[in-house]
C-alpha cells in the first residue's frame, strides 16, 4: 500500500497537507526529521503515516497520558493497531501490551518519557525491531522552552542503548530558532530533515481587552456565545477556583482543572469537557497539552500567560477544526507582577546548578516582557506572534482586533524626549513606575526620597494620564527606543537608538485607538457553507449516540468540520460518503450506514415538508 492510499483508507483525506507529504517521504527514506507545524496542522499524520509503512514498529515518545489516550483512540477508530504505555496502566495491562507488542500485535506504540530507562522497557525494546521512534511536543527537551522537561534529556540515552539506531523523527507545534537549535542538539539528531510550514493559524481571530472588572467581562462574553465550548486560563489554582466557582453559581456548564485537584477529579474533569458533559474548562496551564478536542470554539486567557510560547500554544487549542475561532486574552497590570512572583519563586530544578538557574530566569524575564508587549501593542496582533516565531507576514491580517479597530498617527516625539531625559538625568538607575511617578509629579514618599523630585523632568509630565504614559513607554521598550534590564528588579535604560531622538534627529509616530475597546465576539463566519442547522444539529445527535456507546469523545468519531462537510456534499451512496472531508475506508465501514441513512431520513422529510408548503400554497391560491 503506498503513502496516498493509507491516507485515505485510515485517515479519510484525498490529499496532504502542507509539509506533510515532504517529512514523510524524508522519515521514509531514513532521514531523521524536525517538523514545526502549528496546531491543527497534522502532524500526526507525519509520522503515522511512515508507520504503517515502515516494517518494524514506531515508538511514539509523548509527555502526557491524556495525549495519548487520546490519539490511541484516534487510531483504533480509523483501524489501526496502537497501544499506550504510561503510569496509568496497572502491572498486568503493563505486561499484556508489551507481551502483544512483541507478536507484532501493534504497529505503533506511546510511551511516557519517564518510562525509557526502566530495566524491562529497554529490555523489551532490544528485542524488537523499532523503526521509527517519534519525539513529540519535542520543545520540551530545551530549557528555554515553555515546557521543560528534564525526562527528555534522557531520549538520546535510550536510543543509543537500542541494538539498532532507528530513524528519530521530533515535532512540535511552537519553537523559536533557539529553541529548534536545542531540539537537534539536545537529541542528537543526525543530520535532519528540519520543516517549519509557518505558524499562522487563519481561522483564529486575536484580541486583547482590557476590562476593569475582569469577572464581569466574562460574564458578559459567555452571554454573548451560550452555545459555544471553549477554555478559560488562569494563571493560578485560586482564580480558577473562584472563576469556576462564580460562572457555575450564575448557572454556567462548566468544570475545573489544576494540579491541586486529586489525579481522579483532574481525570474526571477532563473527561467531562472532552466529551461534552461540560462545556467550560476552567484552568491553569496544567491542563491541555495534547487534548485534540476539536469543537473548542473560543480560548479566554483570563490571565496574561508568562510568555508568547506558552500563549500561543494555549489558544491554539482553539479551532483545531479549521472552523472560525476566537482568542481573547483578558490583561491588567496585576498579571505582570503575579507572573513576575512565579518566576522567582519557581522551584529550582534538582538538576540544575545556581548559575543555570538564574540563567533561565532571566530568559524567562524576557520572555515575560515580550508577551507584555503583546498585550500593549497596537499593530496586527498575529504579525507581532508570527514575527516573534521569525515568520514574516503583512502588518495587516484584517482577522485580529487591533486590525479591525480605526486608529489615529500621533507625533510622540516631544513625549519620548521627555521620558527619555528623565531616564538619563536619574541615571538610569530606576523601574517603569518610579519614572512615571516622577514625571507625573507624584508625591510619592519613595519618589520624594529619591533623586526623581529633584531633577527638572519632575512634574514635566503631570498633564499625561499614567494610562497614555504608560502606553508610550511601552512602545519606545517595544520599538527598542528604550531597553529593560532582566534583573529581578528592572530598570528602564537609554538604548542606542535613544539619542537620535532625544537630540531631534528623529520623529516618531504612535498609533492611538480612536475606540479602545472593540467588542468583537464573532469571528469571521466562513462564506459559501450551504450548512443546514438543522441536519447538522441531528448529524451531532447521532454522533454523540454512536460515541457514548463506545465510551469515545465525539469527535473521535467525526470532527465537526467532517459533520458540516456532509451538509454540504449530501452524500447519497457509500462511494459519495468516502467523499467527505475525513472519512476513510474504515470510517465508512463502521458508520457509513447509519449516517447515510440520517442524511436520507432529512432529505426526505425536508422533501415532503416542501410539498406541504407548496399545496398549502396552491390551496390559498
């Protein structure tokens, strides 16, 4: 069977997408790999794929049971032999899956990284022949990712202890050019086929508001989209505790998630959202890596995560089906600091010396400021992402918020040259707030002890709302007019490119909102979709039968975008049905008939429901 007919036959597409098609052949021919693909982009199919192909099997090295459970399931559904290998597994299942592995029962197993080095795993694994083993959410194995995870520091170890070197294949969703580096360093990659197709993500609306009171802006955007699943992040265990708390009081369908919870009511919780029991997920970052749920119509960042990476990584799990999606991202001036608070007082890796650690934290320091930067700028939000990732796009992307919003060019410079020569005649010894407490003229007890009253930049600014202050320097940090040290305390510093404008060589403009707060809750709605709401509406009632029975999340028996492909293609015979956008030959076995036949059932009742309007109107005629 050749690459083109498995992707039919298990996965149910007529052709690859971007990417895909080149990292398989590379994987096929026996090259190592690196694919940095966005969500939602397939990378499971590029090592999947190779699987059924290559003769030995594949190991799939992943860093979460529900990761796997779930693309387990994903497999068996399409008719592929897979199995799972992690903590959740007693002795005996443990036993049964590597028994079966070796009769060559599977051809592609996952297993937890914390797993590779136990005795009777390498053991089993010299005893077999592995083709093909895949690291995936491989940015884990960097320390300046946004998920480190020393366990993966010991894949190259395991590897080198197989009888026979397989083709080693890492994929990841988000990595910086940093970032990548390490992933082909770290695991020893020879020589590999590196792939990155892009990290935009079109079907995702970006925006960033800035409520005063955040609890009511929730409120009030859940009323506006009732009917819509989606995650809600905070970034810590007590805000989701008292967000779940208030949005279940006022009669919200939602649940929560966050390592203070027992490992069975994460599990139970989990389970509930993914298959629809409740519609809101509630949680830290603790929750989401690997969950494939496809119908999560919004991502809601209650608070601003501590870096591009893990926000990035976090919204995109939203629109996984290329439906029209929206990411919020809710931000006050709190965030900053809780963030801040996070990265000092983070545990210290047992594994890490004193200087590494500091090292780490300053990176973290800077990543903070950039994902702050985000949430002040006024420019295309998604090409400020994809310019942090080093893809270049337009300035304009017509699906965010601040490219929908009408703004005004306003000459800052006499501003910036007043900011700036405060910087220079306190020495640039001070943070963000004492700068603008001093040129506001703040009667402050820190800024009156200080050097910052007694300058004559003090008071320069008292007619300049902190609001508007804060925004320019922000932008002179962002534009790199300004710079910030990474110290635990940072101070705002000249840069280099400070003084041309500081002696008027140079004029700069700043775009300022005519309208702050554009309410944008609908994404752009896909046009030319004959979607009829009503044979969707019993397409997804038949689903979510046909998978309670087999105690499956729906969308593991069709996503969503396969349902409303049906409403538009109206499939009438098994060869129409292969037809539809994620249907395969295995799909078309075990569902075929029973979709089919609802399809038919709608037609024919829509059939004799026009008719009776049509004599009811030649009666009254």
């Amino acid at each position: 069977m050749k690459k083109h007919e498995i992707l039919k036959k298990y996965f149910g597409y007529a052709s690859f997408r971007e990417g895909q098609e080149l990292l398989i052949d590379n994987i096929l021919n026996g090259k190592d790999a690196v694919g940095i693909m966005p969500t939602g982009a397939g990378k499971s199919i590029c090592f999947q794929v190779p699987a059924l192909l290559l003769e030995g099997i594949t190991l799939v090295i992943s860093p979460l049971i529900s990761l796997m459970k779930d693309q387990v399931n994903s497999l068996t559904q399409a008719g592929i032999k897979a199995a799972y290998i992690n903590t959740s597994l007693t002795y005996n299942q443990y036993n049964i899956v590597l028994e079966r592995a070796k009769r060559l029962e599977y051809k592609i197993i996952y297993v937890a990284p914390e797993r590779l080095l136990a005795p009777d795993f390498i053991s089993f694994a010299q005893d077999i022949n592995i083709s093909l083993v895949t690291i995936d959410e491989a940015h884990c194995v960097s320390a300046w990712g946004q998920d480190f995870r020393p366990s993966y520091l010991k894949i190259p170890q395991f590897i080198e202890s197989l009888s026979r070197r397989p083709i080693v294949a890492a994929f990841t969703a988000t990595a910086t050019e940093l970032v990548k580096n390490d992933m082909i360093a770290l695991l020893h990659l020879e020589q590999p086929y590196v792939l990155t197709t892009g990290f935009d993500r079109k079907n995702l609306f970006f925006e960033v508001r800035k409520p005063k009171d955040k609890s009511l802006a929730l409120q009030a955007y859940l009323e506006k989209n009732k009917s819509k699943s989606g995650i809600i992040y905070c970034s810590t265990r007590k805000t989701v505790e008292e967000v779940c708390a208030t949005l279940c009081e006022k009669g919200y369908s939602c649940t929560r998630y966050h390592a203070g919870l027992t490992d069975t009511e994460r599990k139970e919780n989990q389970d509930s959202f993914i298959y629809d029991k409740h519609q809101i997920m509630v949680a830290t970052n603790a929750f989401g890596m690997g969950i494939d749920k496809s119908n999560v119509h919004f991502v809601l960042h209650y608070n601003m995560p501590k870096n591009i990476e893990s926000y990035y990584q976090e919204a995109g799990r939203a629109g996984r089906d290329g439906e029209p999606a929206h990411c919020l991202l809710f931000y006050s001036g709190q965030d900053v600091i809780t963030n801040q608070f996070l990265i000092e007082k983070a545990n210290e890796n047992e594994e890490m010396d004193e200087k590494t650690a500091e090292e780490i934290k300053a990176r973290q320091r800077e990543l903070l400021k950039k994902m702050t930067f985000y949430c002040h700028t006024n420019d295309c939000l998604r090409e400020y992402i994809l310019k942090y990732f080093g893809s270049r796009s337009s300035n304009y992307c017509g699906n965010c918020a601040n490219c929908n919003n009408n703004f005004d060019a306003q000459d800052i410079t006499i501003e910036a040259q007043k900011i700036m020569s405060c910087i220079k005649r306190s020495g640039e010894r001070f943070g963000i707030i004492m700068i603008m407490d001093s040129l506001r003229g703040s009667k402050n007890i820190k800024v009156l002890n200080s050097t910052l009253s007694k300058i004559s930049t003090y008071g320069i600014m008292a007619d300049c709302s902190e609001k508007k202050l804060r925004s320019i320097i922000n932008f002179l940090i962002e534009k790199d007019y300004l710079a910030v040290t990474n110290d635990e305390f940072p101070k705002v510093m000249l840069s280099s490119k400070s003084s041309d404008v500081l002696f008027g060589r140079e004029k700069l403009e700043m775009k300022i909102a005519k309208a702050q707060e554009i309410i944008i809750d609908k994404p752009k709605e896909k046009v030319n979709r004959a979607v009829d709401a009503g044979l969707l509406s019993r397409l997804k009632a038949l689903r979510n039968k046909i998978a309670a029975a087999q105690h499956v999340p729906s969308y593991i028996v069709f996503a969503d975008a396969a349902l409303s492909d049906m409403c538009v293609k109206l499939p009438k015979t098994k060869e129409d049905f292969l037809e539809v956008s994620g249907v395969g030959q295995m799909k078309l076995d075990k569902y075929g008939n029973a979709f089919l036949s609802e399809i038919n059932s709608f037609l024919n009742d829509d059939f004799f429901a026009q008719s009776k309007v049509e004599q009811e109107n030649r009666r009254s005629n």
